[in-house]
C-alpha cells in the first residue's frame, strides 16, 4: 500500500509504454520490503526541461531514462559519473538531497550479463553498433579487453577510438576480417527487434564464438537461434535488461535484488 512515506521512481522515454523496467523494479521493491513505487512516464522530447523540474519539485527518488533521451537528459542534471560523462548517455538519475546525478549502468549490465556465460579474461570482443547502448557497453568491456566496433554509420564507429577501441565500417568484408579475430560477439544494434532479421549472417557464425544480442524482443532473435544452431554460447538481450536494472537499483537504494526475480518478472510482463 502507497502511503505518505512511499517514494516514487521511474522511467522516462518516448514512447515508453511497453517497458519492462516498472514489473521488474516493482517486484524488486516488493521483494525487499522497500517502500517505493516505479512507473513509466512517457515524455516528448520537448518536455524533458520540464519533467526534470518536476523530479526536483516533487522529490522523485530516482529514474531509469530510456529513448530517446540518453543525451539530452545531461543538460539537466547536477553531476554525473565519469562514465557517463565520457560516453554522454544517461540511463540512471540519483535524486541524493536534491541534487540529480547522472549514472549509466548499461555497460555494467552487459558486462554482467556476459559474465553468466563465461569469463572474459582477455577476450577479443567485436560489438555491432555504436549507438546510445553499443558505446556504453564498448566504453565497459574496453576498460580490461580489446574491442572493435563496427558500425553502419562510420564516425560513429570512428568517435569511439579516443577510447582506445577500433571503430570500422558495417559490411560484409568487415565482418568477415573480425569475426575471425573475436571470440565474442555482440548485437548491439536495433536489428532483430520484432522482426526476423539478423545483422551477422548465420554463416559467418562459429562454433566456438560466444554471442550476445541486446535486443529481448524476441527473447530468442534470429541471431541467436542461428548461433546456436551452430553450437555457440548465448545470452539473451534480458539478461542485460536484469543487470543494468540491477545496477541502478544498487545505486538508487544501496540494496541488489535477486536476479533471478528481476528476471521472472520481466519475462512475465514481455508476455502480457
Ligand atoms: P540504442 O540506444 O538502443 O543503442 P540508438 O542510439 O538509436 O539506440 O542506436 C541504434 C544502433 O542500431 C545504431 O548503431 C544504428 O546504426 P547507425 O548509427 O548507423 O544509425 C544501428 N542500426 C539501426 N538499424 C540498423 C540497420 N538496419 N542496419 C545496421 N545498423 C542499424
């Protein structure tokens, strides 16, 4: 029950009605004895100055940002975490006395995600994708192992080397060259989402290549069926939608929620 005492957090995006983040949190909360509620707020782009005022106005403890408002969410926040300032993606504010931090978990939770189903040791990492998720995951895994990027769109690929991480071009001969060199493969593009395309052909897929896809919807993308029809490892795109949760619920209330309730209630809500 909601009382005079609850504290409120929540998701800001646009369109955001079909995220999982409030069933996850909630369950989350309810599990610890936590006297909070999550929900979604959907908020144009236009309006984000405004929103934000309202999380000071009215003491909202903490939110989730999701698209399309990564970047822009910086402009009015107090301060932000040395990731999340180099990358320039937010998926994590800190209401902490008034004052809105700037966190990204989004790395973490892939990081994670990948530690499930093996250790990365120094493995070589190609990651498709440099958008909001594909920079911060390479921002994370680059800290201990050596990354490429390709990219559809190149500066995008190519603003990532100041990092230290190779940055290339999207297409066929690419894919070809580092998908020799890698061990690990990850999707960190929108392809696949709700539709039965794959950025990697299935037969350039190696048996002994551990491959990640951040899309969750379909649980099972046509990347990774065809993955694992070749033998390869998987993770799921859910399991790094449970960890970066995670990560900003040990951010937001100090506590770490049991994964695998994170992950039963996602699962439920993506088939509702
Ligand atoms: P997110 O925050 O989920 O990463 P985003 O910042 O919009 O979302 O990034 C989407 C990523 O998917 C980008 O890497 C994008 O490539 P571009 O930078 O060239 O736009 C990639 N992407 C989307 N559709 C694609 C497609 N059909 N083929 C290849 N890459 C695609």
């Amino acid at each position: 029950m909601a009382d005079a005492e609850t504290r409120l957090y929540g998701v800001i995006g646009f369109p955001v009605r079909h995220s999982l983040s409030p069933v996850m949190h909630n369950a989350a909360f309810k599990a610890l004895g936590i006297n909070a509620i999550y929900l979604a707020f959907e908020v144009p782009p236009e309006r984000l100055g405004d929103a934000m005022e309202g999380v000071r106005a009215l003491g909202i403890s903490g939110l989730n940002v999701t698209m399309p408002h990564k970047g822009a969410v910086i402009h009015f926040l107090d301060s932000l975490s040395e990731d999340s300032g180099e990358i320039g993606s937010v998926n994590t504010v800190v209401n902490r006395k008034g004052k809105l931090e700037g966190h990204t978990t989004d790395g973490l939770g892939a990081r994670r995600a990948l530690e499930r189903a093996i250790e990365l040791g120094g493995r070589k990492i190609l990651i498709i994708g440099a958008g909001g998720a594909g920079k911060a995951i390479a921002y994370e895994l680059s800290k201990d192992n050596e990354v490429v990027v390709l990219n559809r769109t190149l500066e995008k690929a190519k603003a990532l080397e100041r990092f230290g991480i190779m940055g290339d071009a999207l297409n066929r001969e690419n894919l070809g060259k580092y998908l020799e060199w890698a061990e690990v493969l990850i999707n960190a593009t929108s392809v696949g989402m709700n539709s039965w395309e794959t950025p990697v052909p299935g037969e350039m897929l190696r048996k002994d290549l551990v491959v990640m896809d951040i899309v969750y919807k379909p649980l099972k993308t046509r990347l990774l069926t065809e993955a694992e029809l070749r033998g390869c490892k998987t993770v799921d795109g859910l399991w790094m939608l449970v960890y970066q949760g995670i990560e900003s619920f040990r951010l937001w209330t100090g506590f770490k929620p049991d994964e695998g309730l994170m992950r039963g209630a996602a699962l439920e809500g993506i088939s509702e």
